[in-house]
C-alpha cells in the first residue's frame, strides 16, 4: 500500500445543492483468498512470559475441570459396564463440560482482575492531535431515532474541544424508499441542528457485502484522509469523553490496530430486554476483565463502538469471498471476527478496553427478535468454518472462531445429550435386557447408573455455570459506590435470582431455536438481511403460536417420554420441560414492558449525559415518515439535496427496473393526483426511480 496522503478538506456551501461528501482520497482494500493469500511480512512481537503464563494457567484449568467432570461421569455410567448409548453420552458431556470449564476459568480469572484492581474512574481529558471519523452505517433503521442518538454523540464530543479533528459519516444501505428519503431529511435538519460542515452523508444503491462492504467502499474512497475510524451501530451510543480515550489510547500505542470497549445496553423496556440489559450490565465487566486478561494483543472484534486505525485495516483486514454458494459461500456475514484476524496476522494489535465506560448499545426488545438476529450471527459464524484453516492466523484468533462455532454448535449437541439420556430410561424400561451378552461371562451385565453420584455431577456443572453470576454478585457486595448503583445489595441479590430463573426458562427455547438455525444452515437456507426491530417487543397472538409451535411440541414430547418412564425423571427433567411447554405464555410475558425498578441498572437510575440527551431528541422527533415522492414534491431543497447525492449516470444492471417504463405508467391516468400516481408503485420501483434523475424530474413534474 502507498504511504496515506492528506486530501484538502471539503469547503461548506449551499446546504441543499452541496453534495456531503469530502473529496475523495482513495486506499484501496483488494479482496484476497484466504487459503492461498500470503503472509504479510510484519511479525507479530512474540509472547511475553506473563501472557504465556496466562493463557497456560486458562487452559490448564480448563483441562482439569474437564478431565474431573468426565471421570466422574465415567463412574456415572460404568456401573454394569459403559453402553453404546451411555459412549455416546460421555463423550457429549466431555465437549459440553469443556465448554462450560473454558468459559467458567476465563470469568473466574476476571473476578481475581477486577478484585485486585478496582476500577478507576478517569476524568482526565488526554490530548489528542489525529484526525478520526465516525462512521454510521444504516441500513432500514429509523431515520429520526438515528439522527437523535448521532446528534447527542456530536455535542458530547464537541463539549470536549476536540470536536474539529472529527469527521462524521452515514453510510446507508437503505433500500426502502421512504426510509432512504427520510434519511436525506433528518441529515439535513441534524447538519443545521449541530452546525458543523463536516457531517457527511452518502447512499449506496448497490449495497454489495453488506455492512463489511459499506465500510470497505468508504476506505476506499476516503480512507486516505483519516488515521483512525471508530464504527458504530445504528444502536450505538458514546460519550465525547470514551472517544478522546479511544483515540489517546491508540495514538499512544502505535502498534494497535485496534481497540475494543464493552457496550453497556441501555433503553430496555420489555422484560427480555431487560434481564438483557441487566445480565450485560453485572455479569459483563467480569467477563470482559477476564479475556481482556488473558487475550492481550490478540483480542477480537464485535463490529461497533471500536476504534480501529485506517492504515492496519486497508493493508490487512480486506475480505474474500467464500466459495461455494450460501450459506456457507458468498461475502463473509460475521465480518468483525474476520477483520481482527487479518489484523493481528499483520502485526497489528487487538486489544480491549474493558473498564472504559461511556460506550452503549441497545437489544433486540423480544426473544423472537432476538432469534431472528441470532439466526443471521449463527450462519455467520459457522462461515468461519472455512477460515479457520487460513494460513498465518494466530493460534487465539483460530480460537476466537472456534469459540464462535462452538456458541451455536453446543445448542443441538445440549439438545442430543437430552435426547441421548431420555432414550437410555427409555431403553432401562422397555427394552428387555440382555443380562449375558454373547461370548463367555460367569456374571451378568446390569444395566444401570449410579444416580447418587449423577445427581452431584449435575450440582458441579450447574454450579460451573452459576458460580460466575454469584462472583459477579460478591464484586457488588464489597464496592460501595456500585452497590449504591445498582440500588443496594438487597435489591441486586434479588434480581440476580430472579435473572436465573427467568434465564433458565428461555434457555431451552433458545436451545431449540439455536439447533434448527444450525439444520437450516447445514441444509443451505441462507439467512438473508433483515431489519432489525427496535421499538417494543410486542408480538402478535398469531405469531407466537407459530414461532413457538416447535419448541412446545418438543416439550409435549419431553414430557411423555419422561413420565412413561417414571415420576422422578419427569421431575429431573422438568427445569427443560417446564421451559419448553409453557414457551407461548414465556414468549408472550418477556415482551411485555416491565415494570421500571425491575432489573434495574445504573444507567437507568442516573442516566450518563449522552443517554440523557439522546433519549430527550428522540421523544421530541416527529412520528411516521411520508412516501419518497410525496415528500421530495413538496420540499424543493431537499429535492435539490437528494439529486446532488446521486451518482453519475451508469449501464443498468439486469436485475434494475426500467425507470423508463415506470414513468410511463405512472403518467397512464392524467385523472389521478400525484399521490394516487405514486401510491400505484412498488417500493423497488420507486427506489428505481430515486437512483435516475432525469426519471425522478418527469414523475415529480406529472400533472
């Protein structure tokens, strides 16, 4: 790559003529093959003695926790000699438990970092001197909620006195008309809201590679300009101080590529979302403590509210196209995962910032919601099945992909290992035993299990998977401020509890969703891209009988089968049955609204000053959005706005409406009005429409 070259800054003009783009400085970002690209020749600086010791001790723990449980289901199981089945059995809980080990090691690791090194709030203001931009790619999402949350990040940063070394750019990807037209709008209005000139605005037609192509084609065009781009989310919240630290921290240390803050979830309103938010908020700055340990240079990265310098990223994090056809082919969904890898194989370092505050996010508002964005992040990240093996890779990059495989393939490999004991009472009580095998034996075979020591194994696993909630708990306990936060240790006990609880009743839904998501992917159905839904999580009756159908059914299913066999497994097995029968109610409940001191965060008791005012602009924002046309037609600055944002003309694709054709139609009945005229479009062709000029001119102007 050449050296990064400085393009003179764009000069402010007539707002509705003016196109908001800076002049374009090009970096280019070839796309490569992974398996046959080269290694780049920077070296990554090997591995100190303390992270190698780190790492060691992870992994170590992690093996004799396993190895422990596993014995101890052997004895479990051997009593009368191991079945086939019972084979079967124990290896599922050896990967299941060293699953669960791994993930308890690294969080109990960050109840000892965070135990030994409170957190520090820091109010210094550091220097900084880069120039950044921030980008926000969109793609469907509520043009004034956007507009709102972007508006309160300007004005946090430019309370900082920093605010004329950042640039702003929205990316859109918006394919529905009204939404693309409606974004014109409110950039317009926020552009005169902040009054700053360097606020920029750009609309793909093609959005090709989605989200990962969004950002690749801005390098591109502008890269060249920046030493460093923070990405958000269109959920994305930060304060003007997380950003100067952002951007301090990585000009300090010149061979980052990359640093990563933990997003706190805010404005959660539904019940789901609320045992999100609260779960993230207590449980996530120990879990992040304890990777960010152990990780060091070889971090990873989620894809938003992370700064990243532009130089690492064109030079290494360009992405290739899988082969094969979808799911597992095509532009890589799981991007961020991808992007860090590359970096770190170039040298550069991922790391994370974990007691950073003043980063923020926000969750889908019901379990249904959650699963249809679940669904897109599980084929995304079993695409990384065939980046795995790339040459070059760091060994805790490789394992940052497996851990993300592992997320979704536990979810059937949970549901087998149920399956798998069912079938063994199942056999224990129809199948007639064969007490002398074939061949030689002077004493019979019993077919039985020791349930005593069962019942303590089962305690040790739970206890893996809960003990790090508790620790989380005792962290708030011995800190006074926090425990204040979060409204005494009375009241954060009790919504630890009853976080478990409702945790451990969506768990099996989740898991069954999980394993169809996996047999879809697996049978080639692709995931698509859809919209993410961000208002309450309200679901129709309709709805959550049929999303929920497969989940109860199963439970039916569970349920025979354990009281066929007997009243105590049933009763063993009712923390998954209870879940699964009653998923509708479960369903319906959890996206509901909650009442407001319900899982309560510090956040939602004494709000930052950047939610506070994002929260303020969007309760004051107009509801509703008017059709494209309709709204160019009666706003002629806008109009003329919309039409410098165009692209030059280029050859139509196969695929693209004749904006020809379409005019025509539209001016067939002289008797219609213009609104009439338009409402007889489809979306995909008024956005044809929108994409020409000279078509866009002729339907506006019908009489």
């Amino acid at each position: 790559m050449g050296p990064l070259t400085k393009a003179p800054r764009p000069v402010a003009g007539d707002i509705a003529t003016q196109r908001l783009l800076p002049r374009e400085t090009p970096l280019p970002m070839a796309p490569g093959d992974l398996a046959k690209s080269r290694v780049p020749d920077r070296v990554p600086a090997a591995v100190g003695p303390a992270m190698a010791w780190r790492r060691g001790l992870i992994l170590l723990a992690t093996a004799a926790l396993t190895g422990a449980g596993g014995y101890e289901m052997y004895r479990v199981l051997e009593v009368g000699g191991v079945t086939v089945l019972e084979a079967m059995v124990l290896v599922l809980f050896l990967v299941l438990l060293a699953w669960v080990a791994f993930s308890f090691a690294s969080a109990l690791a960050g109840f000892f970092v965070l135990l030994t090194h409170p957190v520090a709030v820091d109010a210094e203001r550091p220097a900084i001197a880069s120039r950044t931009a921030m980008l926000l790619p969109t793609y469907n999402e509520d043009p004034r909620r956007l507009t709102a949350r972007l508006r309160a990040i300007i004005e946090s940063l430019e309370a900082t006195n920093h605010g004329e070394l950042f640039d702003w750019f929205v990316l859109s990807d918006s394919t529905d008309p009204d939404i693309w037209v409606a974004e014109e709008k409110a950039l317009l209005a926020l552009r005169q809201a902040v009054a700053t000139p360097r606020l920029y605005y750009r609309h793909r037609a093609d959005n090709t590679a989605r989200k990962a192509g969004n950002i690749s084609e801005w390098i591109t065009r502008f890269g060249a300009v920046y030493d460093f781009m923070i990405v958000l989310d269109a959920d994305s919240l930060m304060s003007g101080q997380t950003i100067v630290q952002l951007v301090h921290a990585i000009e300090t240390n010149p061979t980052a590529g990359l640093v990563q803050t933990l997003p706190m979830v805010v404005n959660a309103r539904s019940l789901f979302s609320r045992v999100q938010q609260f779960a993230g908020r207590l449980y996530g700055p120990m879990i992040a403590a304890g990777v960010a340990w152990w990780h060091g240079s070889e971090g990873n990265y989620w894809g938003h509210n992370a700064i990243i310098r532009v130089k690492a990223f064109a030079e290494a994090a360009a992405l290739p196209q899988l082969r094969g056809r979808k799911p597992f082919g095509g532009h890589i969904l799981s991007h961020d995962f991808v992007e860090a890898a590359l970096m770190r194989r170039a040298g550069w370092g991922i790391y994370m910032l974990p007691t950073l505050g003043g980063s923020y996010e926000e969750v889908p508002p019901s379990l249904l919601d959650f699963a249809a964005r679940d669904r897109r992040w599980c084929q995304g990240n079993l695409q990384h099945l065939a980046v795995v093996p790339a040459r070059g890779l760091h060994w805790v990059s490789r394992l940052h992909f497996m851990v993300g495989i592992g997320a979704y393939l536990t979810a059937p490999l949970w549901l087998l290992f149920l399956l798998l004991g069912m079938l063994i009472s199942l056999q224990a009580r129809f199948v007639r035993p064969e007490y002398f095998p074939k061949g030689f034996s002077l004493f019979p075979t019993w077919p039985a299990q020791d349930p005593v020591l069962a019942v303590w194994v089962f305690v040790a696993t739970m206890g893996l998977l809960l003990l790090p909630k508790l620790l989380s708990l005792v962290l708030v306990w011995m800190r006074d401020s926090v425990r204040r936060q979060f409204g005494g240790a009375l009241r954060t006990s009790a919504g630890v509890f009853a976080e478990i609880l409702v945790s451990a009743l969506m768990a099996p839904v989740m898991m069954i969703f999980q394993s169809i998501a996996v047999v879809e992917i697996l049978a080639g159905r692709d995931a698509g891209w859809q919209t993410q839904r961000r208002d309450d999580g309200t679901v129709e009756r309709r709805e959550l009988y049929r999303k929920y159908g497969i989940p109860t059914l199963c439970g039916v299913a569970m349920a025979a089968s354990a009281y066929a066999v007997s009243l105590p497994l049933l009763l063993w097995m009712s923390p998954v049955i209870v879940g699964l029968l009653f998923a509708v109610p479960i369903g319906a409940l959890t996206a509901r609204p909650a009442p407001g001191k319900l899982f309560a965060t510090p956040e939602d008791r004494e709000p930052p000053a950047v939610l506070r005012r994002a929260n303020e602009l969007s309760a004051a924002t107009e509801v509703g959005i008017k059709p494209a046309l309709v709204e160019l037609r009666e706003d002629s600055e806008l109009l003329a706005f919309h039409v410098a944002q165009l692209p030059p003309p280029r050859a139509v694709r196969p695929d693209t409406v004749d904006a020809n054709l379409v005019v025509g139609r539209a001016k067939a009945d002289a008797s219609d009005t213009f609104e009439e005229a338009a409402a007889h479009l489809s979306s995909r062709e008024i956005f044809s429409i929108l994409n020409d000029s000279s078509a866009l001119s002729t339907v506006l102007h019908k009489r």
